[in-house]
C-alpha cells in the first residue's frame, strides 16, 4: 500500500505501538461457551447430538448473514437498527414477486435488491452526517415496518414453492442449505475485511473518520457502499428465511436488529468502531443460539428465556469492554 488513504487505513486497523495486545475479551467468549455446554450436556444429553447441533446451526443461519453484513458496520463507526424490518420487506419482495411471476430466480433477485437498495439509502442518509446512525436507521426502521405492512396487507404470504424445498427442506451432505448460506456470508466478509480497500477503509473510519478524511479516503462513498454491502447481506437472509418458513411476513424479521448487534458487540467488535472480525462475530451468533437451544433443553419457561438471555449478552459485553 503506498498511497495517503490506503497508509491511514492500515496504521488505523493496528494497535497502538504496533503490538498485538492480548484480547482478553475473546477468552471470555470461549469461557462462557464452554460452561452453557458442560452444563448443558450434564444436563440433558441429547445436547451434542449431532441432529441437535446441526438444528442450531439452522436456526442462527439467518442470524448469522445479518450479523455478518452488520460486522463492517460497527467496525467502521456505524449502526443500523433497520436490518430486521428490512429482512421483512426484502422477504416480503420475495414472496410476491414469486406469487406474480411463478419464478423462484425473480423471487431470490427482488429480496436481495430489495435489501441493497434499503441499505444504501440508509448510507446516504448516514453519510449526510446531520445525525447519528442510531436515530436515522430509529426512523427508516419505522417506515418500513410500515412498508411491510403496506405490503402484506397485514396477512402472510403464503407458498414459495421451489424456494421452500431448498432452504426449507434441502440439504446436502446432511447439512441444510441456509447453514452453507451462512458458512458462505462469513467467509465472503471475511475475505472483504481482509483483503479489499473496501475492509481496509472501514477500520481506518471506525478508527478516527476525521483522520481518514484529511488522508483523502472518500469517507461518503466508502458509507454508502458499506450500508449497502450490508443491505445486500439482509436481503440474502430475507431470502432463506422466506424459503424457511415457507411464507413472507411483515413480522418475520421483529428482534433480528438487536441480535445481530448484539452477536457482533459479543464477539468482540466494539460500538465505538476501529476493530473487530466477523469470525468473532459468528462466535457470538453460536453463542446466541446455545443459549436458546440450551434453555429449551433444560425446560426453561419462556417467560424467563428472554431475560436469562438478556443477562447473559449483558455479561459478555461487561466482560469484553474491561479488555
């Protein structure tokens, strides 16, 4: 790398001094992984059954492409609290479009354009920088619960045919296609954090933006891009959560914008921006769905799922931030 901006990306992605400090925070993760599954598995052994195991993996596999779009975000300083009723529309375009045409390939091509074109405007209005990223996508996620609505007439759309066979029904190998779908968004981010300008520009935003402005990095752009890399993400999810369940509706992506918040900041990512990976990111999403799975083993009521939970994601964070 030689030029200003590409320099100012790279020093802004290394620690200070240029070591590699320990991160305790990553340590925490493994910790708090490893007792929910001893415990876990002393109490009820099905837990590291192989089928139980891949049913995890199927239900945080829509989690998890969110959570992977939602990693570069963070990482560059930004937040988008809209991705949940975005998978709602982008599933939503997907259902209809594939009750309208009868074609699968038209269905999977609105959901994800659907996706991107949320997540840039979000950029754009982001990138306008006259308020922050929590209150803009606050309100975009407003109007397009709305939207959903509109959409849907407040009813599911029903049947999706082919596109329920695959994601709903199909695997390869024994493993369910929306787990390759998963598996394939994190090794994608990945490749893009590592290796892309496009990775390398969003740590060195995360890191100080107005540094990376005087280096020449066209901070605007680099947002909208990255708001729209993270759309397209969303519309993928919407997709296989639409071929999941068979349906789209206007409530099927409620709760995905604060767990896929809450699976980045766990594995490690800061809300503050500048660093991060999204294979700590997947860790956090496994971690999500042990807890769940676990707590359903162990008879937990629902009534009191969503507030063990929310301790334990409380915890973790604590923990991290002390690193």
């Amino acid at each position: 790398m030689s030029s200003p901006a590409a320099t100012a990306a790279a020093s802004a992605s290394r620690k200070p001094g240029g070591l590699r400090t320990l991160d305790i925070g990553r340590y925490t993760l493994l910790i708090v992984l490893l007792l929910i599954v001893v415990i876990t598995a002393i109490g009820n052994p099905r837990f590291l059954s192989v089928n139980n195991l891949m049913n995890i993996l199927f239900q945080v596999s829509a989690l998890g492409i969110v959570a992977s779009g939602q990693t570069i975000l963070l990482i560059a300083g930004g937040l988008d609290l809209s991705v949940g009723a975005a998978l709602s529309v982008a599933g939503l375009a997907t259902a209809l479009t594939i009750m309208s045409t009868g074609s699968v390939t038209l269905g999977i091509l609105a959901g994800v354009v659907a996706g991107t074109v949320v997540g840039a405007i979000n950029g754009m209005l982001v990138a306008t920088n006259r308020a922050t990223p929590f209150i803009i996508t606050l309100g975009t996620m407003t109007f397009l619960q709305g939207v959903a609505i509109l959409m849907s007439g407040g009813s599911p759309i029903n049947g999706t045919g082919a596109l329920f066979n695959v994601f709903g029904l199909g695997d390869f190998l024994g493993v369910p296609w929306p787990v390759y779908a998963m598996i394939v968004s994190i090794l994608a981010m990945f490749l893009i954090l590592r290796f892309t300008t496009l990775g390398r520009y969003a740590f060195a935003i995360g890191g100080n933006e107005e540094a990376a402005r005087l280096s020449g990095i066209p901070v605007r752009r680099i947002k909208i891009a990255l708001y729209a890399l993270s759309g397209l993400f969303v519309g993928v999810a919407g997709v296989i959560l639409t071929g999941i369940l068979d349906s789209g509706l206007p409530s099927m992506g409620t709760g995905y914008e604060l767990r896929a918040i809450a699976a980045v900041v766990i594995g490690g990512t800061p809300l503050i921006g500048g660093r991060g990976s999204v294979i700590g990111t997947l860790g956090g999403v496994l971690l999500l769905g042990l807890v769940s799975n676990s707590m359903n083993l162990l008879g937990v009521g629902a009534n009191f799922q969503s507030a063990v939970l929310g301790l334990i994601i409380t915890a973790a964070v604590l923990l991290q931030k002390k690193s």
